[in-house]
C-alpha cells in the first residue's frame, strides 16, 4: 500500500510538468481505486475492534476504563504556566498569574486617546428602532433550545502550550445573559447586510469565508498578470476581542442609528460583567471587566464586526482623499477584506504609502482599542524591486514572506495550486 501511495504521488508530480501517457494514467487509475479500497476496509476493520475493545473493557472497574479517564484528566489539566518570564507551578501561583494577566487585558481601563469623525467616513447611519421592540415570548422560546448553563475555561491554541498567552479565553455564559443576548444577536443578524460592507464576510448571513480568499486570490493574480508593484499586508491584530473599547463601541452604535435603548442594554451588559479564570477545576479571583468582548457571548461577534467596519472606511476614505496610492489604474475595489481580526490589506510599496497604512493603525487602536501585532503581521510583495520591499519593512517592521503564504488556513498563490499545495488539507 506504502509503495502504490508513492507510485501515485510521483504520478501526480509528474502531471504538473507534463501530459502522462495512456499507460500511466491507466495504471494510476488502478492504483488509486485499489488504495480507496484497501483504505476503506482497513477503515471498517480499525472501527470494528475499536468497538469490540470499547464493549469489552469499558466496565467502570476495568483498568481500560480508568485509563481513559486519566488521559481525558491530564488533557485538561495546564501543569504549568509562565508569565512575566517567572514559572507558576503550583495550584495558587497558577490562579496568581491568570488573574494578573487576563486584569491586564480586560480589566484595565484605556480610554481612546483619539477619537474619529465617523460622519465623513462613509458609514451607514439607518433607523434601526424596530430593534428595541420588547422581546417576545415566542423570540424567547425559538432560541431556548440553544442555551447551555456554562462556566470560563482556557482553550490552547497550539500544542504544549506554556505561557497564558497561548491559551485562548471562552466566557461560557449564565444562561439567563446568554438567552437575552441571543435575541438581541439574532435581531442584530437581520440587518448586519445593510450595516456591514462587502469587504468582510464572518457572521453575516448569505456571506461566506470563501468570498474573501476568492477575493484576495483574484486581487493577487491580477496584479501579478498586469505587472503592477503592490503590498500584502497580513496584519495581526493583538488581542483583538478582549481589547475592543467600550467607549469607542457605544459612540459607533449611536452613529449607526442604534436607538437609546439598545446602546443602554449593551452598555449594561458589558459594564455589569465579570469573570474568573477556570484552571485545573479552580477559579481566580473574579475580575471586573473594563473593556473587550467576551468570546462565547452570541452578541460579541457582530458587534467586533462593526468595529472592524470602521477599518475598512478608513482605509477607503484614505484612497478617496489621496493618502494612499491608486493600485492597478484605480479599477481595485477594495483594499481590504477581513474575516474577524484576519486582516488583508493592499497597498503601493512606497514609504509614503506604508506610513499611511501605519497612521491608519495607529488611529485605529488608539479610538478603537485594537492594536496591531507588526512582529506578528507580515508583507507579501508583487512584482516589487528589493528596494521597495526595503522601504516598507523598514517602516512598518514587519516580515517578509514570499508567494505562496496562507491566507484563512488555504494557500494564497498567482498559480493554479498543485496537488503538493492542497495534500495537506486532504491529509
């Protein structure tokens, strides 16, 4: 079986160099269709005694059972932490060290230091009053059913996590706030197509993720056809639900058209809410929150895109006046496309240009909270001399990587990817 998968893969190499003959593309017909099979028995078969080894040791005396507990125990356990270059071991420096750092993050108060004239950028301003409409019994009762009793847990983000950071933090919610917050997230839902323009697409109905790396893709392969200088930035953005300020939220919600009453609820629900930090089965202290979006509130992802709507207008208010530079003869678009804090943006590989799209972050975290990670962003360039690539970098002190790079977990290139490209994701 090993030898036919390697026969197949260095037929389908050979396929992107060259027309096989009738004889290879027999023989890797055959091949293929022989390894499927052989693959779905041995499937059937692993199924099989995974089963009958389940049934006959799963007895709650049986070391087969305890074993499994043990290995779920120790999957959920963080035997260590580190946090301010100091090891937490045990139970209580563990608690210590979660506390500090997620207060840091979420309780500590920024005010924005600047603040944006949202009526010149171009931003909708609706009559969304039929959204205060007193909830429902039957609004209630339709998202009853998808409400579960919760707690707040720590979820790695990678294997063999070993500082706090690694960890991304779940606010599982009281039922009773997560059941009005459910119906005002599925009132939101219904005009978040009016609110939001087409350069993001998460959360939003009849939109898909696809939308923004087709996008992305088609962007990259036509400025590559056309010999036109260009910038990818992949901009990464620090903490970006546990960052948003609240301030800057309720004043683009008043600007948006949201009435008096809605902007109250969400001021009371973000002012009135707390968490502690579920390690190990025990809890920290409970910490006031002062800003960001708990992740697990219904709410909180169509409300971070509305923040991130602003971006986008930024970025097209600065095109329209000048500050940054016309790509491929004026014709792009949109300079951006965003998928939650997946930022994309396109620019002339200048140093007048990459000093913009920096002034542009800046303002950006400093009203909105959101700051942007350049150790963790990068830049792509198309068709730019090494000089160019210099310049930016310089400025925005970020790195560089070349085509192909990843964008929304697929590979981004100017060319119609090969079987070697996408065999992970098969894998």
């Amino acid at each position: 079986l090993a030898v036919a998968h390697e026969v197949i893969l260095q037929l389908d190499r050979a396929m992107d160099s060259r027309q096989l003959s009738p004889e290879e593309r027999s023989l890797r017909v055959t091949l293929k269709g022989r390894c499927l099979a052989l693959a779905s028995l041995e499937r059937i078969r692993l199924r099989q005694w995974a089963r009958l080894r389940y049934l006959k040791h799963s007895g709650t005396a049986s070391q087969f059972f305890h074993l499994k507990i043990n290995a779920r125990r120790r999957k959920k356990i963080i035997p260590m932490i580190q946090h301010g270059g100091v090891w937490g071991v045990t139970e209580e420096d563990k608690l210590d060290m979660a506390h500090d750092y997620f207060c840091s993050i979420m309780g500590s108060l920024s005010p924005p230091s600047a603040a944006l004239d949202l009526g010149r950028l171009g931003l909708p301003s609706l009559n969304l009053s039929e959204l205060e409409v007193e909830i429902t019994k039957d609004e209630a009762k339709k998202h009853l059913h998808l409400l579960n009793t919760a707690s707040i847990i720590l979820l790695p983000k990678k294997d063999d996590p070993t500082q706090l950071a690694d960890y991304r933090p779940i606010s599982l919610i009281h039922s009773f706030i997560k059941l009005f917050t459910k119906v005002l997230a599925a009132r939101l839902a219904a005009r978040m197509n009016e609110l939001v323009g087409p350069a993001q697409s998460a959360f939003i109905k009849s939109r898909r993720i696809q939308e923004n790396f087709l996008y992305v893709q088609g962007v990259v392969r036509k400025l590559h056809r056309a010999k036109c200088p260009a910038v990818l930035l992949k901009l990464d953005i620090a903490k970006a639900f546990d960052s948003v300020s609240w301030e800057f939220l309720i004043e683009l919600l008043r600007h948006l058209g949201f009435g008096s009453k809605w902007r109250d609820c969400i001021a009371v629900l973000l002012g009135s809410s707390s968490t502690t930090v579920c390690i190990n089965g025990r809890d920290t202290h409970r910490i006031g929150l002062a800003r960001g979006l708990r992740q697990g509130d219904p709410l909180s992802p169509l409300l971070f895109v509305l923040v991130m709507e602003t971006f986008a207008a930024l970025c097209n208010t600065a095109v329209c006046r000048g500050a940054l530079s016309p790509l491929a003869g004026g014709v792009l678009p949109l300079r951006t496309s965003l998928y939650a804090d997946d930022a994309i943006i396109f620019f002339h590989p200048s140093s007048m240009d990459a000093a913009s799209i920096r002034c542009l972050l800046s303002m950006m975290g400093t009203a909105t909270g959101l700051v942007s990670n350049y150790s963790k962003s990068s830049i792509t360039p198309i068709h730019c001399s090494q000089e160019q690539i210099d310049e930016v970098a310089d400025v925005l002190g970020c790195p560089v990587r070349q085509l192909p790079i990843k964008y929304l977990g697929l590979p981004l290139s100017v060319r119609k990817p090969v079987k070697a490209d996408i065999q992970p994701l098969m894998d």
